[in-house]
C-alpha cells in the first residue's frame, strides 16, 4: 500500500502518479489534498508519514510546488527517510543508498515524463543492504 499526500502545489502531479499506479495494479491511500484550493503542506506531510511508520502503507509519495517543504516537514518523523527527487538517479541512489521510505517531487519543477520516470525507479530499486549504508542510515537516527 503507497500513501499519497500533496498540497495544491502538487496536485495537478498528483494525477499522473496515480494513473500510473492504477495502470500498474498497485494500491494506494489518497490522504489528499483533493483540489487546487490553498492549504498548508505539513498537514499532509504528517498523514503520509504516520501512515508509513505505523505499517499502514510501507512507501509514501509527496507533492508540493518544489517538493522541498513537505519532504522537510516529513522528516520531522524519526523513522521517516524523504527524498526530494528531480531525476531517476536521485530516485535511484535515495533507494539504495538511503533506503528512502518516502519519494518527494515538486510539481512546479519536473513535467509528468520525468515524475514517471522517478516513481518507477523509486518503487522498483531496492535497498542495497550495505553494511556501511545500513550504519549511516542508524547514525540519522541516534540521538534525535
Ligand atoms: C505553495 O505555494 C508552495 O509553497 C508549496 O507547494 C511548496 O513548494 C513548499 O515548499
């Protein structure tokens, strides 16, 4: 199950991932917003989020205008990884390297080609389980 959350900023992107979940069968939880209508992005950061580190969804997506404020309210959370992607290698590497839990996009900076490219790397790229990414990935949590 993949949460999604986005502002207003992030919603006219929002419909793109979706159709792409739908056309490849995988479920999701629109944890909204559901319209260009002004809101405040952390409200939605913190669904996606609590929804990820209760086991409820095991990925979530975010979209704001950058992808920047709502990845940052996302990592607030202990637990929660939010990586701001604007291309398949950043995709890429924050799976592998970073274990991301969380794949943030900002709709006022890449098209709906290159979002798509993105969330496919970012939910077919596994974590590398290497030793020295699995001591880092400790080390962002100790002492928080
Ligand atoms: C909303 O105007 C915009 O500030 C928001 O979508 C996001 O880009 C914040 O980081």
């Amino acid at each position: 199950m993949i949460a999604l959350g986005c502002d207003h900023g992030g919603f006219p992107l929002m419909k793109t991932v979706k159709d792409y979940l739908d056309e490849h069968g995988l479920e999701y939880k629109d944890y909204g917003t559901y319209s260009e209508e002004s809101v405040d992005y952390p409200e939605y950061a913190k669904k996606v989020a609590r929804a990820v580190l209760s086991g409820e969804c095991d990925r979530g997506i975010l979209i704001c205008g950058t992808g920047i404020g709502i990845t940052i309210a996302a990592n607030r959370f202990k637990g929660i990884r939010a990586a701001n992607c604007t291309n398949a290698f950043m995709a890429q590497a924050c799976r592998e390297h970073n274990d991301a839990n969380i794949l943030g996009m900002g709709a006022r900076v890449i098209g709906p080609g290159t979002a798509v490219k993105i969330l496919e790397t970012f939910l077919n790229t596994p974590f590398s389980n290497g030793e020295r990414h699995i001591r880092r990935i400790h080390q962002i949590d100790e002492g928080v």
